[in-house]
C-alpha cells in the first residue's frame, strides 16, 4: 500500500531534476492558489497570486540561479533569497519567481514559499544552490 493517496508519490519521483509546482485554485475571484512545490524528493507549501495579476499561469518555466534577497517580501526569518523564471510560453506576466514568502500570504503571481522554520527555509535554498552548482538551467512545470 502507498503512503500517498493520490499521485503525490509520482510527482515526487518525476522531480527529482526539476521542479513541479502543482497548486489547486483557492478563490477564483481574487486568483489565489495554494500548493506544493516538489523539488528533489522533497516537498513544500507555497502561496501564489492573490494580488496583482493573481496566481502564476500553468506551464513550462525556466529558471537560471538564485540570487540573496534582502526585501521583506522574499525573506522569511531573517534569510532571503529568490530564483527568478521565465515563461517558455506567449505571457504578458513577468517577474515570477520562487521564494520565501515574508511579506504576507498573498504574491503577485511568484511561488511564495510557506515556511515553518529558519531551518526549513535553509534546506529549500539549497537544493537550489547545490543544483545550480551542476548545473545552469532549472525547468519548472507548473501543473
């Protein structure tokens, strides 16, 4: 018998070299979802939209390198940090990203990350760091 109930435990394996962020549309009106972000064999809360534009379009994005944030709104206990993405389709949306979800629960469409803890926060950033030292190109499917 699975642990999972559902197909969490193949989206699991399928991100294992790159990320799937898979949310589920919380308030239509507003364009808030809530989700999780699968990233090798680990998983995490996030937050998008809510604000401006809403919640990030489905898709394929690519992302480059992470970059240390000082701005409230990507820091979470005091450490802050973002990987920005790139649509790989026709979008009028830019400035997506993922990162810690500091500000309040509500993003302008980015992956705000819903930590619980300093050191949670520590171990998604570097997942990021430790696979863009491999490597220069992260894609991320939206689902």
């Amino acid at each position: 018998m699975s642990l999972f109930e559902d197909d969490t435990l193949d989206i699991v394996k399928a991100a294992k070299d790159k990320v799937i962020c898979r949310y589920t549309l919380i308030d239509d009106i507003n364009k808030y979802a809530e989700g999780n972000l699968y990233f090798n064999n680990e998983i995490f809360r996030f937050a998008s939209g809510g604000a401006g534009k809403g919640y990030a379009e489905r898709g394929h994005y690519k992302g480059y390198k992470i970059l240390p944030e000082t701005r409230e709104a990507f820091c979470m206990f005091d450490f802050g940090w973002q990987v920005s993405l790139e649509p790989q389709f026709k979008t009028d949306r830019w400035g997506i990203a993922v990162h810690p979800n500091g500000n309040s629960k509500l993003t302008k469409g980015c992956f705000g990350l819903l930590f619980e803890s300093l050191s949670e926060n520590v171990k998604c950033h570097n997942l990021f760091r430790d696979y863009f030292d491999k490597t220069n190109i992260l894609n991320v499917e939206v689902i």
